[in-house]
C-alpha cells in the first residue's frame, strides 16, 4: 500500500495517501530482490528484482529505504530504471540508486531498502482497470526549493491532474446526507432537483466537466473523505496537500533550481497561456484552459 497524492478542485486540491487493489483486481508481487553495490558506500547501487501480476497490467514501482535496519522507511530519491509509474511486469528489472547524491555522507550501516508495486491505473479509460474516479500524476520524491526559498525533500506522491469537476462533486453531493456542501452561488452550474430531504444534484448541460466552484474547506475535507471511501481507500487516504507539494506538482521542474510561476511551465502568464483574471468571462472545461485569440495574418 503505497502513498498516492492527487490535486482537485479549483479553489481546493486533493491528495490520495494510500492506494489499494479493486476487488476485482489480483494485486502484482515483487520477488527476488538484489542489491549490488558498484564500490564504496557512497557510490552507485545495483537493485534488480522480478515483477508479476496475474492480470498482467504495467504496475507502480517504488523505493523505500530504512536507515535504522527496518525500524522506520520513508521514499528513496536519485533513483532511476524501472521505477515510478507504468513499469512493465518481468524478471531481472533493474532499478539505478546513486546513494552518494541522494544523502552524501550516508553509511551503509543499518542501511535498508524495500521494492514495493501497485497495479491503481489512474489513467486508463478502461473503468474496470481504473481504480481512481479521476486521473492522476506522479510526483516523485526527491528536494527541491519551495517559493520561499527553502530546499526540503518530499516522498513521492500522486496528484490529480484536474481540479474537481461538477459532475464528480454531483456524485459526492448524492452519495449521502450531503445537502450542506451544497453552495446556492453555483446554482447557475449545478441544479436541485426532488423534494425538500431527498433532493439530487446535477450538472447543467455544458458545466459536466466545468471545476466546481464555491467550496469551502469544510466541503473539501469532506469530499476527500467519501472519495476515499469510493475507491476503496483506508479512511484518510485522500486529505488536501501541503503548500509544498502543491508547489512541486504545479510548478517544479528537476532541471531547474527554481520553481516556474505556472503550471505550464512558464514565469508569464496571458489570455493565449490560460483561462484567468476575466479571459474568458466563465470557467472552461478542465484540461481546456488556454484560450484561443483571433488576429490578423498577412
């Protein structure tokens, strides 16, 4: 069970810390590991180990590393080969970990690390496949420079790669006794329907995959709640993100020392770059941001 992250909604994000197998679905098993070390501790480390699922789908590979012999495990940056998401099953997978960038000065005593792979596909559209209600991006760990200018590492995560649409707030909203969610300023948006203690929410044609508005924290923190609930999740497994990983996700880029402003990888921003500051006058479909302006050719 490992650490997913997700973002959502346009005012809130959302993020997944644990992830689990549909009932359906067998969960893959990792066997065989190796550790080969190149030369000194503070060199170069070889970790092959074999990959199967018996549904034989990609699965997500990660890498825990204990430095107390077992006692406490957190993510392993300055890892490379088969690892993230999308690694295809096999024998002899073979992961690259530089230990000497990821913690110069670390010694090999009481030095420990785990292969771990789940099989969640948060972006196939194939719903028996797809675990997650919406889909997803992975963040790996590693440290980088938050906007205030402090380097802090982080574990990986996964993010949703939307804001929270009408249509997936809708099925939160009629999941339950979830009338107080409900904000009056999105009515234009999303319409009541039935009688007074049962009513039904939905989408207006057009606003299905609009990013709901007008939610409050007390809203968010619940619907992290239900959805973890809906997939299947431990309680607690979606909850709202730090300031630090949304900068991350939103704005770094390994290469860089800095983080970009935007999310689409820019230090600028206008109306032919995102939907903003009255661009467009309404929201946009998510995913659907940039905004097309019309001008004259010769």
């Amino acid at each position: 069970m490992m650490p997913r992250i997700l973002f959502a909604i346009a005012v809130v994000v959302v993020l997944a810390a644990s992830a689990v197998s549909a009932a359906d679905n067998q969960p893959p098993v990792v066997s065989d590991v190796q550790v080969v070390q190149r030369e000194a501790c503070k060199g170069v480390f070889d970790i092959t180990y074999n990959l199967d699922d018996p549904d034989d789908e990609q699965c997500n590979v990660y890498m825990r590393v204990s430095r107390d012999a077992g006692a406490t495990w957190s993510s392993a940056a300055c890892v490379t080969g088969d690892f993230g998401p999308a690694v295809a099953c096999g024998t002899g997978k073979h992961v690259e970990w530089d230990l000497g960038k990821y913690a110069p000065g670390l010694t090999c005593q009481n030095l420990k690390v785990r292969i771990i792979a789940d099989d969640i596909v948060a972006n196939d559209p194939d719903p028996a496949k797809n675990t997650t209600l919406a889909p997803m991006c992975f963040v790996p760990a590693g440290r980088f420079k938050t906007s205030t200018g402090v380097a802090v590492f982080m574990d990986d995560y996964w993010i949703d790669k939307f804001e929270v649409t009408n249509d997936l707030y809708c099925k939160f909203l009629n999941a339950g006794d979830n009338d107080d969610h409900y904000n009056t300023g999105v009515q234009e948006e999303i319409e009541i329907t039935g009688p007074f203690g049962s009513y039904a929410y939905h989408p207006l044609m057009g606003f299905e995959k609009r990013p709901v508005r007008y939610v409050t924290w007390y809203d968010a923190t619940d619907f992290c709640a239900w959805r973890s609930a809906a997939e299947g999740l431990p309680a607690g497994s979606y909850q709202l993100p730090t300031e630090a990983q949304w900068e991350k996700a939103a704005g770094w880029t390994p290469g860089r020392t800095t983080l970009w402003a935007y999310a689409f990888q820019s230090d600028s921003i206008d109306c032919t770059r995102a939907n903003y500051y009255g661009c467009v006058g309404t929201t946009s479909d998510v995913g659907r941001g940039r905004r097309v302006t019309m001008a004259a050719t010769t």
